[in-house]
C-alpha cells in the first residue's frame, strides 16, 4: 500500500497599518504545517503579533491574504508522485463582536 504525505504550505501578503498613518500591503513570510488548523492558527497568530510581516515594518497589522497549498506526496515503485491544490483565503483579527457572536453560536449547539 502506498502512503500519502501531506503538508500545507502559505504565502501571500499582509495589509497593515502604516506608521504615520494610511494603510499598505507588503509580503507576507511562507509558512508551512503538516495540517491546515496549525497553518492557520500560525497565520491569524502571526497577523496578531505582527509576525507574519516580512520586513516591512507596519504599525500593526490589519489582515493577510494568502495562498494555501495542499501538497500530498505517494511514493509508487519508489518513485515520489506529488499533487498540488491551492486557494486564496483571507485572513483578519476578529472584532470583539465577531468572537462574541462566534461562542454564542458554538454555545448555542
């Protein structure tokens, strides 16, 4: 039987607050996981810590926009076969409201 690897693997950019005012959007830094929850807890914690800047250097950060990659690697008669899948997600600090509402709803079920 062949066995599957999987990794997940994040680039993109992070919008931010510029010092001085305004608002810009920069590169994020790549980000790996081998499964998608701690891709994105490291995202939304790198937006909240600023972490997730490249270089930049913002005030704070507002969001992220990032390419998630699924990358699954089988090994066939010793020879690696990887499948790539990727899509845009968007990321934000939740509102006070926004995780308000969201533990009302988790409560509620």
């Amino acid at each position: 039987m062949n066995k599957e690897k999987i990794k997940y693997k994040a680039k993109g950019v992070v919008l931010g607050n510029l010092w001085g005012g305004g608002k810009g959007y920069y590169t994020a830094r790549t980000l790996e996981a081998e499964n998608l929850s701690n891709l994105k807890a490291q995202i939304i914690k790198g937006i909240k810590t600023g972490s997730l800047d490249s270089g930049m250097g913002y005030e704070s950060l507002i969001g992220a926009v990032m390419e998630i990659t699924k990358i699954t690697e089988v090994i066939i008669e010793g020879k690696p076969f990887i499948n790539k899948e990727a899509e845009l997600k968007s990321f934000s600090i939740p509102t006070e409201f926004e995780e308000e509402a969201e533990n009302f709803l988790y409560a509620s079920f």
